[in-house]
C-alpha cells in the first residue's frame, strides 16, 4: 500500500498553484488520488494547523487554506467508507482509522478556535459539520460540550458559532 508523507503533501500543494501546466497538472493529479493514501487526511489537518511548519518555516497561508478545502472535500467522500468503495479496482478509497478519526476531531475544534484565515474557518467548520453528522453523539460525545466551551471562551472572533446544524 503506497503512503504519502508531510513533505510530499506539501510539495503537491504547493506546485498546484504553478503557472506552469506541467508542474500544475501532475500536482493536481496527485491531489485527486489522496483518498487512496492512508493517513493522508491527517496530514491534511496538519498543514492546515496555524503554526504548521516544513523546513523551520510557517507553512503559506495559501498552502494553509488548500489543505482545508482538501480536507473538508476528501472527508465529505471518506469517513465513511462502504465495502463497495474499499474494493474499487480502479479507485479504491481507504478507510480513515479509528485514530486518525480521534486525531481530526480533536485538532479541527481546537484549530478553529484560534484561526483567523476566513476560508480555513469556513472550511474546518464544514469539516465539523461532515464529522458530526456521522459520529454526533454517539461517537462524539465531547463535540457539544466543546463548543460550548468555545462558545463561552469567546475563541477567535467567535469562530465556533459558525458552526451549523449540529
């Protein structure tokens, strides 16, 4: 089973905003087939992180901002995987782990608290809102009071109240 890595991710990322089609394309390429990488939603949570680094330096705000689209656009398709998905020959889609499914839930709230970036807001609160429709409650126990907390914290400018229909 192939893997994909930070770096990797963030390369990918990073050559998908190129002007230059034949770096660009393969990017994109790459990018597409995420949903068959283990872990590679992780990652993605990773770089969306605010004070996310690769090689000492803050990762870029735009990087930041692709990584949450990909992130709210990968798990719309993936967290819950059927059979039917799993098997696909010709696009197969791996399934999230339990623990990678633990991690995301934990950072997103937390990541949503202190972003400032418009989109990434946007893009981890719909991420909340895909999670939540399948683990909210039973697998989720904590979301409520989470955003409660948040809620009362007051959290960057209010973030937790976009938020909608958990």
């Amino acid at each position: 089973m192939q893997t994909i890595t930070f770096d990797q991710l963030h390369s990918a990322l990073v050559a998908t905003f190129s002007p230059i089609a034949a770096v660009r394309t393969p990017a994109e390429a790459a990018i597409k087939t995420l949903k068959s990488y283990p872990g590679s939603t992780a990652l993605l949570v990773q770089l969306c992180l605010k004070n996310s680094t690769i090689s000492s330096a803050l990762v870029d705000i735009n990087v930041r901002k692709a990584a949450s689209i990909q992130l709210k656009n990968l798990l719309r398709s993936t967290w819950s995987v059927s059979d039917e998905m799993k098997n696909n020959p010709t696009d197969p889609t791996v399934e999230i782990t339990q623990d990678e499914k633990t991690f995301i839930k934990e950072s997103i709230i937390e990541q949503l608290q202190i972003e400032d970036d418009p989109v990434i807001i946007k893009m981890l609160a719909e991420v909340v809102n895909i999670v939540a429709v399948n683990e909210f409650p039973q697998s989720w126990p904590t979301l409520l009071p989470k955003l409660i907390a948040g809620i009362r914290e007051g959290g960057a400018a209010g973030n937790i109240l976009k938020v909608r229909g958990v």
